[in-house]
C-alpha cells in the first residue's frame, strides 16, 4: 500500500523567514522532526512547502509557521503543538480601513499604556497575543480564545478599557462559578 504526500504551501513575510529557519536551522529542524513533515523555505521569496505523509501533522506545521509569520515566537507558537490550543488572526484593517493613523490608534488601544490592555487579556483570558503589522494573532484553548476576542473587538469598536477588563472578569467568575456547580 503507497502512502500520500500531503502538502501545504504558505508565503511568509520576509522578516519572519529567519524566525521560522531559527539559528542554524534550529527551529525548522525542531518542526520538521515533532511533526515528521519537510520544510522547504525558500528565502528570497518566503515560499513555504510543508509535506508529509499525515495530513493532520502538516495541518499542524502550516498552523505553527503561521503563528510565527503573524508576529510569535517560536516557543509561543510550539504551543500549538498541544490539541486543545487553536489559532486565531484578527485584520485590524476590517475595522480600520487603510488608515495608518487609525490602525496605529487600534493598535496603542489593545496594547494599552506600559502594555496593561495586552497584558490583562492575556492573563485573564489565559491566551497568548501578538500584534503584529495590521494584525492581532490569538493562541489559546477555544473558549479563552473567544473570550480574548470579544474583549479585543470591544476595544476596537471604542468600549473604554474599563470596561473591557470588568467584562473579562466577570466571565472568569461566572465561568469560576459554572465549574463549581458542575464539577461537584
């Protein structure tokens, strides 16, 4: 019985090419020997070609090297690894338009002052974020990472920052809650 190659091309931004190679092909190597798939950079053009014999397994790289060309770093976006953590990618330009001055003012409001709007969704929605050019890549469980982006589209649509974090906290409660009574 012959066994099929699966394949999975991607076009990477060329700063994130080196990030996805890693320090004498470290992080390549790392990917392709988890996953027993084949990476093929091509570096001038940030072609990307996974292959593979389980479809799952490339589905999982090309997932992985997605996270890293949305702004992660390696070790963030490994987490994909794991079966229960999803990646999510939200287009500030939907919202924005072509703005520059507008996607910088969306991009300063979920990143907040010192980095507190980041960091509160992070810790209370227990998920990963990165921002990265027009972009707010999310790693996280299902429903941590539907948490973290209806806060994220809340700042985005203007809710004060406030208002934001008591919406998060009150669903951490209510799940808090929920578990209780459903796990006794």
């Amino acid at each position: 019985m012959s066994s099929d190659v699966h394949s999975r091309k991607l076009t990477l931004y060329p700063d994130r090419i080196g990030v996805l190679i890693g320090k004498e092909g470290s992080v390549k190597k790392k990917l392709e020997d988890l996953l027993s798939v084949s990476i093929d950079v091509n570096s001038t053009t940030g072609e990307v070609l996974i292959r593979g014999e389980d479809p799952e397994k490339v589905m999982k790289a090309s997932q992985i090297i997605e996270a890293i060309n949305y702004g992660f770093s390696p070790e963030r976006a490994f987490s994909l690894l794991s079966d229960d953590q999803i990646f999510h990618v939200i287009d500030l330009s939907a919202y924005v338009g072509k703005s520059i001055k507008d996607l910088k003012r969306v991009k300063g409001r979920i990143i907040g002052e010192k980095g507190k709007a980041r960091r509160v969704i992070e810790e209370t929605a227990k998920v990963q974020l990165s921002i990265y050019r027009h972009y707010v890549a999310i790693i996280g469980s299902f429903s941590d990472v539907l948490l973290a982006d209806e806060a994220i589209r809340r700042l985005i649509k203007g809710s004060p920052h406030k208002a934001v974090y008591n919406f998060l906290f009150a669903e951490r409660r209510r799940e808090k809650f929920r578990k209780m009574f459903l796990w006794e």
